[in-house]
C-alpha cells in the first residue's frame, strides 16, 4: 500500500449519470478494468492497480464532475481549520467502512474538493504513469484569499512563476498567474510539487465557478484526444505543448471534465 505525505492528493473520482457508460468511456480511453464497489461506485484499475473511482449520481442537482481528495491524518482537525480558515464544510467528517474516512468541503473562491483518512485504504496504487493521476490543480478568481487558505489548511507552500514558467502541469503559459503547491517540510519548487493554483482571468464568462482540473497522464496526447471525440467526448482545449510535455483538456461523453498529460521525455522540460 502506498502511503502519501500529509495533504497530497491520494484520490480521485467522478460523479456520473449513467456509470455504465462512465465504464464503456473511460475503459476504451485509458485500458481501466473496473470492480464493483459499495452501491453504485465501481473502482478503477489500471493494471490491476486502483486509480480511481466511477460513482452513479444519486441526485441529478449533483454536479457530473471529477473530484479530488487530500490525504490528512487527522480528518477532524482538518475540517476545523478548513472552517477557520474561511471555507465550508459540504459534509462533515463520515467513515466509509474499514476503508477510511471522508468529507468534502469548498475554499473561500468556491472550488470542491474532498478529505480522505485512511483506513485499509491509502487511495492510489499507481499514479504519475500512463493511465493514472499525475496532477491537480484548482481555478479560481480570488487568488489571494485562496492561496493563503490552502497554506493555513494544509500547510502547502508555494511557489509562484514568472510568465515564462509553468507548473507540474504546465498549464501556465506566458503570462499566466500559477502557483505551485508543495507539502509542508520539503523544498518548495517544481520538483516536490503535488498540485498548484491557476487564475480564472476575465477572457471567461463570469458565471464559470472556481473548480478543481485532474490530471492523467497518457503515452499520447494527441491520440488520447482523438480517441475521446470517438467514444463521444469533447476536446475543450486542444493538444499544446507545455514545459512539462503536452496536455489537452477534455470532456467524458456526460460532461465530466478533466485533463491528459503526455510527459516531456525522461520528466525534462521540453526547450
């Protein structure tokens, strides 16, 4: 079992109106097998290794959106300082199980996202490979309120970038404001980064919510964007190069947005 630092993303899943479908999609697109789950929820492997996780809707005013979750050891505490801190607790504290336990909360800008306190389950058992998660991020218009919120709740520091640079992801281009986020207790900087921060910038419609982007990682980008046109998806940004390889934006054949990540060659950036 794989054991993750202190407020590292552990685990991701999407909520879905039709899982089986979620199943037929993501099962052509990245080779996962799925088992069943507890209720409607499948899990994810690739290569027999848990990745991620498919969930059926029980409420159609739920958003069709993958979510994120952050590893603490102490869920209660965390949910304390998330409500200190100026966020909202969407659902308090619940034990899933012998699995683990879970809540999901917003920061001030209004971006989702999830706890996981391990229990028989730590969240990934492969990442950062073909197949699996390699990154986060969250989009928000309120930089400053969100920045000094995920530095007081998780203890992240960060590490802005000039106009030239680009995070984990890349995702900044020239220009972009981006943050990258590293666990409390390393060197801050691209090479202990788990996830990181973009700005909504007024070229979007101001009714677009503060929200969290995933990352997979995938051998081809430029095939995998293909590919997901062909089982009924959407590209919502096309293929483009970025320091750390080349990434697309994409949505599921029901709406669920995320994003493939293609890594420069030996995880060097592309000149």
């Amino acid at each position: 079992m794989a054991a993750f630092a202190r407020s590292a993303p552990c685990w991701v899943d999407v909520q879905l109106p039709d899982l089986e479908a979620g199943k037929r999609f993501y099962g052509e697109l990245f080779g996962w097998t799925f088992r069943a789950g507890d209720g409607p929820y499948a899990d994810a492997l690739s290569d027999g290794k848990l990745v991620a996780a498919l969930a059926a809707k029980q409420d159609g005013r739920m958003p069709t959106a993958w979510g994120v979750y952050f590893a603490t050891d102490d869920i209660v505490a965390t949910v304390a300082r998330i409500r200190e801190a100026g966020g909202q607790v969407i659902i308090d504290p619940v034990r899933a199980g012998r699995a683990g336990a879970l809540a999901q909360a917003a920061d001030p800008g209004g971006a989702v996202f999830g706890l996981w306190q391990a229990g028989d389950r730590e969240g990934f058992e492969k990442q950062n490979e073909p197949g699996s998660f390699c990154w986060t991020e969250v989009h928000t218009r309120q930089k400053d309120r969100v920045d000094a919120f995920y530095e007081e709740v998780f203890g992240f520091q960060g590490t802005d970038l000039d106009a030239s640079g680009a995070g984990e992801s890349g995702t900044a281009e020239s220009g972009v404001d981006f943050r990258m986020w590293s666990p409390a207790g390393t060197e801050p900087g691209p090479d202990t980064a788990v996830g990181g921060r973009s700005v909504i910038t007024d070229a979007f419609p101001a009714e677009m919510p503060s929200y969290f982007l995933s990352y997979f990682a995938v051998e081809d980008c430029n095939a995998a964007a293909g590919h997901a046109v062909r089982l009924g998806g959407r590209i919502s940004e096309p293929p483009f190069d970025i320091p750390y390889g080349r990434m697309a934006v994409l949505q599921d054949d029901q709406g669920a947005v995320f994003a493939v990540l293609q890594p420069a060659v030996s995880g060097k950036r592309a000149e």
